[in-house]
C-alpha cells in the first residue's frame, strides 16, 4: 500500500462534512463567539445610549440606533446558527455561543429601542 493511497483515506472522510453541521463560520465555535461578542457590544453601547438619553433630547440618538442594529442582526445570526447545528451543547458547534447570542441580542435590541424611543422625546 502506497503513501498517497493511505493519506487520501485519511483526509477523504473529513472533506464530505457539510458546512451546515458545524453552523456560521466552519466548526462553529468562531462565528457564535463573534456573533455573542457583538451582541455583547450592543448591550454595553444600548446601556451607554440609555444613559446618556437621561440628560435630555436627542442624546445617544446614534448609539442608540447602533445599538438596536447590532442587536437586531446578532439576534437573526444566532437564531440562523442555532438552526444550522444538529447536535446539542458542548458538542463543539458552538451552540453555547448562539444561545448566548440570542439573549444578549435580544437585551441590546431592547436597550436601543428605548434609548432611540427617550431621545425622541422632547422636554
């Protein structure tokens, strides 16, 4: 048996696995960390615009709409992630991450629609 029939054994088995088993961004686990990162910086910045829309109208408008768009958009992402894995946490697909995504997604989108909804206000 030759050298290249036994390395082509090896690798074949691993070139048939479909990107939708391991999710957003290959294995999985690097898209759903970067999906809850991000929703991670749209609840910090959804809290500074909520904050900052205290001191009066018009405060934190851009936050605010930076914050409900990222949360938004890791919010869909997670949920498409967490429909493309098939297997259960700690499987290595980065289901952890997604279901973590979903939740801080969901908390940033609230955050900066009530900041953009308070810096609409007039006093």
């Amino acid at each position: 048996m030759s050298i290249r029939h036994l390395l082509a054994g090896a690798v074949a088995p691993a070139a048939h696995i479909p990107l939708a088993t391991g999710g957003i961004g290959g294995s999985g686990r690097v898209g759903a960390t970067f999906i809850a990162v991000v929703a991670l910086a749209s609840v910090v910045v959804g809290g500074l615009a909520l904050s900052r829309s205290r001191r009066g109208p018009g405060e934190g408008r851009v936050q605010a709409l930076v914050a409900a768009a990222a949360g938004v958009v890791s919010l869909v992402l997670s949920a498409w992630h967490l429909a493309l894995t098939t297997e259960g946490l700690g499987s290595g697909q980065g289901r952890a991450g997604a279901v973590a995504g979903v939740a801080l997604g969901l908390i940033g989108a609230v955050l900066g629609g009530l900041a953009l909804a308070r810096s609409r206000r007039t006093a």
